[in-house]
C-alpha cells in the first residue's frame, strides 16, 4: 500500500467497496485495517465485520441511491462481477452498471478504481505488459475490451488494475480456487482444463487489493491500466504442488481435460462453452508481466509459499 498503516490512520479517509466478492471484501478489510473509513455497497448487505466498514445494501444499478453512498469519497472500488459467468449476461449487466458508477463518482469528485482481467489483451501469446494490445472482440473477451473503452472515454477518472487467475483467501470460483484447493487438501487428484504444464501467471487477491489502493492514492497513475504484482508464472501442476507443500499434504495426481473433449462437452453445456472460450489461456503460456507496475506502484508479489501457506489456513478455517 502507498501508505504505512500509522500514516494511514493520521489521513483518514472515506472510500466506497461495491461488491463483496474475494477483491472488494480484501479492498475493504486492507482500507479499514488502516484506518480508513469504508462504506461497502451490496444487494446482501454483506461484507467485513469491521468497526471502520459501514454495510449498506444497495444495488449499483440503481442510480438514485449511489450519490448519497459516495458523498465525501475520495475513491470508489467498483469490484461487482457477472451474475453469471456467460458473454450475454456481462453484456447486460455490467456496461449499465460502471456508467451509473462513472456518473455517480464523477459527481462526488471521487475516482474509480477498477480490477480487471487478461480477457482483452489481443497478443497473449507473448508475455503481457501495460503497453500491450488491449482490443480482443468476441465473447467475454470483447465485452471486456468494451468496458475498458468506455471508461477510457469518461469525462470521470478512472484506473483499471489488471489481474490473471486469482487464488488466496475467499476465492473459490476460480481454476484455482475450490475446484483445486479441496482436492488437494483432502489429498486427492485433481483435473484442470487445457495442459498441466504450461506457464500460466496467478495472481494473489491480497496483492491485486493492495495494488488498487495504491494506484487510488497516486493521481499521476490515473487513468491507465497498471498490473496487479504477480509472481513468476506457473503450471496448474506447480501452483497445485505448491498449495499441497502449504498443507504438509502430498503433491497431487495432476491431469488435464483436452481442449477437444472440453469443446465436446459445450454442445450439451452452456457452462462448458463459456469455459472452453479460456482454453487459449491453459493449452499455451499466458504470462503477465507485472514489473512497470510494481515499479510504479511501489509494491512486490506475496512470496508464494507465503501466499499458499494463507489460502490453505483461511480454507482450513472454512472446515475444509
């Protein structure tokens, strides 16, 4: 983070967390633990029990009710994702969603701060970095680059930081979230899509949090796109390894579904077809360059036995 956690508390300040999913519920906790003062917008009401979290239930799409919550803001994490993981859903609800949030914060003087994935990126064959082209069409992958688009065409000012898969403390529906983490805990095999040997970059949720607070506090790093500090990329097989040292577990039994039989199984399942659109990212290294980032940022990747010794222990406190 840009600030100490004592500095923190001497400037406090007032942000707004929208969604508590694994990257809002993080933003919330890392601001309030410094002092800062939180409000966290959700349709639930949910969030971190925190004295500095104020949780309020609100739905973002109504812009009625957004002007109150980010009155006295000086930054809103917008962190909602999908109802569902398919193109037609992003589409209808997530481009509605960041104008009534670009407006509102606008409004309030405050900037928005957005996490954001690779989906976009039109050349991810070669390592990723900040400059690269960022205008891949179709699918989820071009309602990404529309999202990016339009925020870069807001009169509001904005900062898109970009992650690759998320694990770490409350991720679980990722490649490697619950569909990896439980097996191996229980000391199972576990199947992944595409190859278990490719390079692929992770990203710690902790990290990608402490990222777009930093970037929040930083005007000159504002509208741009920066890179959540990642680690060296790994296979599926070598992140799965490394969860299993964190859990004194044995190294699991790693197979892959093919892209073929994935593929095949999309004409029965719109879940698969929405999956199988990814296969591009496991089946050849998809490796995202983090180092402008950190340096601009001012921040390092969580050592991954680090990392994996904290998504273990938060799982093991889920009685898994």
């Amino acid at each position: 983070m840009t600030q100490s956690a004592d500095s923190g508390r001497e400037s406090a300040r007032q942000y707004v967390v929208t969604g508590a999913g694994p990257v809002g519920w993080t933003v919330a906790e890392q601001l309030a633990d410094a002092g800062h003062r939180v409000r966290i917008l959700t349709r639930s009401g949910s969030g971190p029990s925190h004295p500095l979290v104020e949780k309020m239930s609100i739905d973002v799409s109504d812009p009625a009710r957004l002007g109150e919550a980010f009155q006295g803001a000086a930054a809103v994490f917008h962190c909602i994702h999908g109802s569902r993981y398919n193109a037609e859903v992003w589409a209808r609800e997530l481009p509605a969603a960041e104008q009534s949030v670009l407006a509102a914060a606008g409004q309030a003087g405050a900037v928005v701060v957005f996490p954001e994935s690779l989906y976009s990126y039109s050349a991810p064959e070669r390592p990723m970095t900040e400059e690269g082209p960022r205008g891949a069409q179709g699918g989820k992958r071009g309602v990404r680059t529309a999202l990016l688009n339009a925020r870069a065409k807001s009169a509001t000012d904005t900062v898109s930081v970009v992650a690759s898969d998320f694990f770490g403390p409350r991720v679980r529906g990722a490649h490697a979230g619950e569909r990896m983490v439980k097996p191996v805990l229980a000391g199972k095999s576990l199947m992944v899509i595409g190859r278990t040997d490719q390079p692929h970059t992770f990203t710690y949720v902790p990290d990608l949090a402490a990222a777009m607070i930093a970037a929040a506090d930083r005007p000159q790093l504002w509208n741009r796109v920066w890179h959540a500090p990642s680690g060296p990329a790994l296979s599926q097989r070598e992140i799965a390894r490394a969860l299993a040292n964190a859990a004194g577990a044995r190294a699991p039994r790693v197979t892959a579904i093919p892209g073929w039989a994935l593929k095949s199984m999309g004409v029965f399942s719109s879940d698969m077809r929405e999956l199988a659109e990814t296969l591009y990212q496991f089946e050849r290294p998809f490796v995202m360059d983090s180092a402008a980032s950190q340096a601009a940022l001012g921040l390092a990747p969580t050592p991954l036995n680090e990392a994996a010794a904290a998504t273990v222990a938060w799982w093991g406190d889920q009685g898994q």
